[in-house]
C-alpha cells in the first residue's frame, strides 16, 4: 500500500472511529482489508481504495471500520473489575438506589458479548440474592459483526473456556451441536445496540457503572480524553468507571478521579447539583 492510501485509511479510521492508525501498522491494513475487498467482489485492494477514495460510501466505511477493529475479548477478562462489581458495586449500590431497585449498566465497547454476558452473570447472582431489584445492561459496540454474534450468543468450546468455570457454563450456556449457546434468560437481560463511542452519548442515559474497556488503548490521546469526559457526564453521581488493565485516566485532567478503594476504578467527578437537575427533566 502506498504512503498516499495509507494516509487516507489513517484519517477515515480517526474520523470515523477514533482508531488510530501508525504506519508501522499498514501491514494490518493490507491483510484485514483484502478479504473486503474480494468480498465486495474487487479484484484488488488497489482497486478498492481508489473506489471507496472516489465515493466515500457509509457502507464500505462501516465495513473498514469493522475489519480494522480488534475484538480480542473474553469471559471474566483480568477478573479483578467483576470481584469489584460482585464485592463492591453491587453492595454499595444497594444502599445508594434502595428508593429505585433499579441498577443500570453500560458495557460501552461489547465486541463478541464475552463482557456483557460475564455482567449479567454477576448480576443473576445478585438478583436471586436481591428479589425486587431491576439489573439493566446496556452492551454497544461499533461493528456489526461483533454485535451481531454478541446477540446470537453462541460461542465455540475455546470462547467458553477461557474464563468460565464449569458451573457457569452449566448454568448459563446449552450444548448446540459443536457450540454452547447463551440461555434465554441471560441473553433477555441485555440490550444490544450499535453505538460510536465518538459520538454525543446524552441519548444512552444515565448509569449506575459503565464498563468501557480495551478500546480507549486504540484511541489517540484527544480522543481519550473526549471519551472519558463524555462517560463520565453519562455516570450518576458516584457512579463506577471501569477501564482495561492498561488503561487510565491519569495525565488526562478528565471529569474523573480515581476510586481510592479499588484499584483500576474511576468514579466521575461531575456537581452533584447538574446531575440531579438533569435527572429531575
Ligand atoms: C479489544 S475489544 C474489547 C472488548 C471488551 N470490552 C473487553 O475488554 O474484552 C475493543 C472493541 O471496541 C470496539 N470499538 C472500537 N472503536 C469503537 C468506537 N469508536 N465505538 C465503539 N466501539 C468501538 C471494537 O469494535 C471492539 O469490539
């Protein structure tokens, strides 16, 4: 690929996306993008980009996008944020919502659904504990395919076991054939949405904890800092930010602190006062 196109994927992946692109990377580019070009029936990748340089069509755009995202994920990834969620959150929640009964929780970058499903496990857990209570997961993702097999909820025999003891595959997942599916259950207790974490989140809501992690890693530093400021103003006050492993907000003088008693965790540092007079709307 030439200098020229590597600096036009560069730029449709920042603007349409926020991944951020070296150019050491434009190997990537070339063997994630072949196979959409020869799915789009192009003989070439060349012919693709002069294509796609001439016409920028939302489509192929989604589908660039799509193919470039990584979407490595998997149950229970690095344990310790869903430890804080069930010892945590959830108790301290308790206290906080007693009036509502209702908790609201936003995997914010979902990819193949390993994080929302892990949530709602921990959350099935406190319902059967908590009768009354209302868990609502939210789980988004920018890329159709991702989201697609997050809602299907079928999982290979390797998806599973990474990160699932036996019991939860037992309690949460049916043998389908080769694969293990997700019980109805668990799967009616998230909403799947498509949702560009660069685009204004006041229509998502408020929630209780978001999870957003893994993503802001592929992001630039201005668009960290955009990001994490618009999630903070989407937490209620005192609300629960949890980040990827190597992910923070340190350095970025965001809406955030960090939550002195769990490590890893972010609680938004929003006037109480704005966000009761936006809830009272
Ligand atoms: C590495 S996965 C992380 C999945 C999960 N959160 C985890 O930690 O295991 C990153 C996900 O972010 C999604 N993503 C990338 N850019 C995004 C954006 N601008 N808006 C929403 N999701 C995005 C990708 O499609 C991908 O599914």
């Amino acid at each position: 690929m030439n200098l020229d196109d590597f600096n036009f994927y560069q730029k449709l992946l920042i603007d349409h996306s926020g991944l951020s692109l070296t150019q050491d990377k434009t190997y990537l580019l070339t063997t994630r993008l072949d196979p959409v070009a020869r799915s789009m029936e192009f003989a070439t990748l060349d012919e693709f980009t002069r294509n796609l340089r001439a016409k920028l069509d939302p489509r192929t755009i989604s589908l660039v996008v799509q193919a470039m995202a990584t979407k490595e994920t998997s149950f229970f990834r690095d344990s310790l944020p869903f430890t804080h969620l069930k010892n945590n959150i959830l108790p301290a929640l308790v206290k906080k919502n007693a009036a509502t009964k209702t908790i609201r929780i936003w995997s914010a970058a979902c990819s193949t659904g390993q994080e929302p499903y892990s949530i709602a496990m921990v959350a099935r857990e406190f319902l059967q504990a908590h009768p009354g209570w209302a868990v609502q997961i939210t789980a988004t993702d920018i890329a159709d395919d991702a989201l697609m097999q997050a809602q299907e909820g079928l999982y290979t025999h390797f998806d599973i076991q990474r990160g699932l003891t036996m019991k939860l595959i037992l309690d949460h997942f049916t043998m389908e054939n080769t694969k293990w599916r997700v019980q109805d259950g668990l799967r009616q207790m998230i909403r799947f949405a498509k949702f560009n974490l660069l685009k204004p989140m006041e229509s998502m809501g408020r929630f209780d904890v978001i999870f957003c992690r893994n993503v802001l890693i592929y992001f630039d530093t201005p668009t960290k800092k955009l990001v994490l400021d618009r999630l903070a103003e989407r937490l209620q006050p005192d609300g629960y930010l949890l980040l990827g492993a190597c992910e923070s907000s340190i350095g970025l003088n965001t809406k955030l602190r960090l939550c002195p008693d769990m490590s890893g965790v972010h609680m938004a540092a929003i006037p109480v006062a704005a966000v009761q007079k936006e809830n009272a709307k």
